[in-house]
C-alpha cells in the first residue's frame, strides 16, 4: 500500500538505473536512488515515449535551449547524421507532462546534460515541465 505521508515523483528512467539511456548503458545514480527511497516514484524516458528506440543515436539541442525547441525556434538534431529529431523529442515532453498531471506530481527527478531532461541547460522536457510549475531537481 501506498504511504499517504511520501510524495508522488517522477524520475528520469536513466537515473533508476533502467535501460533507457540513448546508449543503452545502465548506469544509475546513487544520489538519486538514495532519494528514491524516500517517495513513490514514476520511471519515466521522454525519448521512449516519444517514439525513439533504445538505442538511439545521440541527439543534441541546435539553436537554442528546450524551450525554443517547444516554441519552434530550434531544433533537436541527431550528432551522427543532423536528422530532425524534434517531433519525438516534444511528443515526448507532452506525455511526461500529461502523466505528472494525471498523477498530480508536483515535482520531477531529472538527468543532467540530457536535451530532454537536463535542468541546468534546459532539455525539451524540463522545459515544459517547468512552464507548468512542476519542480525541478537535476542529478548526474
């Protein structure tokens, strides 16, 4: 049963130590995981939601930060070959916001130097996350 005194969050995947890195490497973070233990948490991979595989090539932001890539102001181009990977990577954020309100998560768990979930610069899905109030924490 679900303690009523833990908050709800949602988590990069990655970060969790499941198999949604673009390299398909499981590499967790101890400094996340420790404050898993003390929420109820949601797994979640933008890029996989989006439609992208695992593995994936990887992506970067061009033109700007998340929010211009939401505001159609930059794009998100794959590093090997600079094909537009922009559409997944805006589906993506949308159901991981659409997830956090249905579940009425206030706050996300995020990977840094991610261009979906990277805080200090935004990625596309902190971005719109943040647009919506959720509260933003970056790890590893």
């Amino acid at each position: 049963m679900q303690d009523p005194n833990k908050k709800l969050v949602i988590v990069s995947a990655c970060l969790a130590g499941l198999a949604s890195r673009y390299d398909g490497r499981i590499i967790s973070c101890p400094d996340c995981l420790k404050k898993l233990g003390d929420v109820h948490w949601i797994p979640l991979c933008p890029e996989q939601l989006g439609g992208l595989p695992t593995p994936r090539p990887a992506a970067q932001i061009v033109g700007g930060e998340g929010a211009d890539v939401l505001a159609g102001s930059a794009q998100v181009l794959c590093v090997d070959d600079g094909r537009d990977l922009t559409r997944p990577f805006i589906d993506g954020a949308h159901q991981v916001l659409d997830i956090a309100r249905r579940q009425n998560v206030k706050t996300a768990y995020l990977k840094a130097r991610s261009p979906s979930c990277g805080v200090t610069r935004y990625g596309v899905t902190a971005a719109l996350l943040a647009a919506h109030d959720i509260i933003l924490e970056e790890f590893g």
